[in-house]
C-alpha cells in the first residue's frame, strides 16, 4: 500500500512528545484540583444538609403519629 501524498505523517518522537505532554497537563490539572479545597467544602456542606434532613425526616414520622394521638385525645377532651 502507497502513503497518501496529502498532509506529512507525524514521526514516532513528535507524537511521543505530544502525549508526553498531554500527560503532563492532565497531572497538573489534577494535582490542583486536589489541593483545591473549595470542591471538598461544596461536598462537606451537602453531606452535612443531607444528614440534617434525614434527622428531621425520623423525628417528624417519629414524633408525627405521637402527636397526631395526643391532638385527638385532647380534642376528645375538648369537645365533651
């Protein structure tokens, strides 16, 4: 088979090199994402809202069905 007379073929160390360095930027930009702590708080204040709600959720079904009986006694009481 004939190469394509069209645009010239990179050589082995050109495209080496450009990986090489593609390689590199993607460590950089994950070395910094790292150490940046602004995405860790995000994620620290969600967990945090996320248990809070789950704690709310419990005491209401909880508590909900304990004062739903204690509305209907003294309305009970109320009334007679």
């Amino acid at each position: 088979m004939s190469k394509s007379a069209g645009a010239p073929q990179p050589t082995c160390s050109v495209v080496i090199t450009y990986l090489t360095q593609q390689r590199c930027q993607m460590v950089k930009h994950i070395v910094r994402f790292m150490r940046e702590e602004d995405g860790t708080t995000a994620v620290e204040y969600g967990l945090m809202i996320a248990l809070i709600s789950a704690a709310l959720v419990a005491s209401v079904l909880l508590l909900g069905t304990n004062l739903g009986t204690q509305f209907t006694t003294i309305a009970g009481f109320v009334a007679s």
